[in-house]
C-alpha cells in the first residue's frame, strides 16, 4: 500500500474541510485531503445552489463571532478567486410576536450591536409585499443577511488550495487515525497518510467519530424545491432572502421556511424543515416519496401567492445532527493535534469559512481567538476519557 506524508491530513474534504484546506495551505501547511466522494463532490451537505447567510441569529448572540469571522473570510475567498459568493440581499424574518425565537433574535442584535429593523402590520405589508404578513406577525430585517452560493463557495476554496499546493484524494474510504510514534497514520482502502496533525471533517459520514466522542450522529437528508413565479416581481434581483417560522398556523416549532432571489429569472428557491427518515449513510443516492412535499407546497400556497405551489425541481442534500444541535468543533482528548469539525446540524455552511479557519487554528496552534467553547468536542465523552485512535468509518 502507497504511503503519503504531509503536515496535516483533513477528512472529509466538504463544507468545513474545503475551508480549513484553504486556510492550511494559506498559512504554508502542506495538506492532503481525502474523501469518500469526488472532490467537490454531490451528495454532499452544501448541494443545492445556495444557503442562507444572515448575522442575527435565531440560534442565539453566542454565534455571532463566528458569523462575524465567517463574512470576513467569504470576502477574503470572493477576493482571491474573483468570483461572487456571497450576496447581500438583506434578510427579513417573519415569525409571531409571541415566538420564544423573537426574544431571542432581539438579544443576538442588541447583545452585538447589530442594525436591525422591526415592522409589523401595514407597514410590513407594504415593504414585504411578496409575503402574506398577519397582524400578529412581526418582521425583522438584518440589513447584512443575504446568501451564499454554496457549491460555488466550496469550489473556490479548493481550487484556492490547490493553487497554494495542497493535494485532494477522492473516492476513497478512511478507515482509522491512529498514534504512530510522534505522529498520526491515517489509514484508507488506498494508502496510509502520515502526519503530524489531523482534521476530521467527514459531515454526513461522521457517524462513527462521534460514537468514538460518545453522541449520535444523526443523518437527515432534506428536501429542496424550486417553484416557477406568477409573479414577474417574484424574480427581482433585490427580493431578500426570508425565513419564516409557521407555528403560527399549528405547526411545530421546526416548521422552518425559507426562500430565495431567483437564480435562474423564472424559479424561486423555497425550503423548509422537510426531512426523510433518518439514514445511515448517504453513500448511495436517495429517492424521495412525493409526500414530502406537501408540506412545503401548503406553505408556498398560503404565504407566497407570488409563486406557483407546484415545484418544477427538486435535489436533496442531508446535514448530520447532534442532540443538541450544536456541532463538536475542538481538540480530541488524548490525540494532541487532531480536531474533529462535525455534527452541525443543518446551520453550518453560513458559519463554514470561520470554522475551517477555527479548525485550522486549533489544529496548528491549539487555541483560537473566536469563541467556539460551546462545541466542545469531548463535551458528550466523561473528563477522563482520553483516546490513543478513532475509527472513522
């Protein structure tokens, strides 16, 4: 078997690995990533074209340094590939006024100083009014939200780091990492790596590092859809992008919805929180049940009247969950120079570019400057746990 050696080895060469290549071959690393798919590859958690970007954060204030870092280094990637990635279209938040996640939005911007407008009724009627607003709704606009074109973002990245040197090896499968004197084997169906440190970033096929790390991974492929407009206005350039909480009408508190500028001049990217069964793997292409979206032609129909509620395509993309969805992002106890960078249950890819960085500052220096102690990686192990290999499929 082939033997490879290089400073530092990344697994799972996708949102968050494609970006820490980047920034390890940018700081004079030499990298090889691996993947079990092509590399960039498509069933992968960045397919479909696009991702929210927005700064206050219905996950809470505690994010907000990363997305901070996150819009700093998308610029940072815009300016040495010369191709547009992130677009500031605004993004406005409909949800009702009595929304536990309104607190909440309302505390990420005022705890950071962030710009933010708030309307309701008429007044948001007039500004939105490619929406059906409610008189319990409120709306909450994030001047520097917009999106990212997500698989053009992660081609940039690695073509970026290819430039500065580092290599990429796809379709092939990791097996393990494992202690070899002073340094770390990463052993594959096609060679062994050797290594000083280590980044895993595997995404959906994390399952079994973060057994090693004591959680479940769990693997939700999503449902996107794309709708053709009635409405010309529906395919302006300036249409923000737009989240929308539906429990007002029922539904859970999941019952996510969100759109999109048009991409194409006569379809409209709307998604929601639709989600298959769990699966173990997304190794093999899925096929999806029509009743899967119901849910999200009921939510075109009675919110967005601008779009035609019968979706002309259809692609799936899957994020790996952790309980509590929040991703492990940190040192692994006992294995000095390997990071783990996973789980981060379907609200990364905004985050991406900074937690490739975080994971490369981690990986090299062992600390970082961006707050990320809420992702503890060993924060579901017990405090003496200490591991010497990890399986990685």
């Amino acid at each position: 078997m082939t033997t490879l050696e290089t400073d530092v080895v990344i697994v799972g060469v996708g949102s968050v690995g494609s970006m820490a290549s980047w920034q390890l071959a940018s700081r004079g690393q030499r990298v090889i990533g691996v993947d079990r798919f092509s590399i960039p590859g498509p069933f992968s958690g960045y397919a479909g074209e696009s991702r929210v970007f927005r700064k206050i954060y219905a996950e809470g204030g505690h994010y907000t340094p990363l997305l901070r870092r996150a819009q700093d280094l998308w610029r940072d990637l815009e300016k040495v590939s010369g191709t547009q990635l992130l677009k500031t279209t605004g993004a406005v938040s409909i949800l009702n006024e009595d929304n536990p996640r309104f607190a909440v939005l309302m505390a990420a911007g005022k705890e950071h100083g962030l710009d933010y407008e708030i309307l309701r009724g008429d007044e948001a009627r007039t500004k939105y009014p490619d929406h059906v607003i409610k008189d319990t709704d409120v709306t909450i606009f994030d001047p520097e939200g917009g999106y990212l074109k997500s698989e053009r973002s992660v081609t940039a990245a690695l073509a970026e780091a290819a430039r500065l040197g580092a290599k990429f090896l796809g379709n092939r499968k990791a097996h393990s990492v494992e202690a070899y004197g002073d340094r770390y084997i990463v052993r594959t169906d096609q060679e062994e790596i050797i290594a000083s440190r280590v980044i895993v970033s595997q995404g959906t096929g994390a399952g079994p590092v973060c057994k090693e790390l004591g959680v479940h991974l769990s693997v939700r492929p999503q449902v996107l859809t794309w709708f053709p407009a009635v409405d010309p206005s529906m395919c302006r350039e300036d249409l923000p992008v737009f989240l929308r909480r539906a429990e007002d009408a029922g539904r859970s508190d999941r019952a996510l919805f969100y759109g999109f500028p048009s991409a194409d001049g006569w379809t409209v990217k709307v998604a929601g929180s639709v989600y298959m069964d769990e699966v173990e793997s997304m190794e093999k292409p899925r096929s999806w049940d029509p009743q899967y979206l119901d849910p999200i032609r009921a939510w075109v129909k009675e919110f967005i009247p601008g779009l035609n509620p019968e979706p002309v395509r259809v692609a799936l993309c899957a994020d790996g969950y952790t309980p509590d969805d929040t991703g492990l992002l940190g040192a692994v106890p006992g294995m000095e120079g390997v990071v783990v960078a996973a789980g981060f249950s379907g609200h990364g890819f905004k985050m991406a570019s900074a937690l490739g960085a975080v994971a490369a500052d981690l990986v090299l220096d062992g600390t970082t400057a961006t707050d990320v102690s809420f992702m503890d990686a060993a924060r579901f192990l017990g405090p003496d746990t200490r591991l010497t290999s990890m399986a990685l499929s």
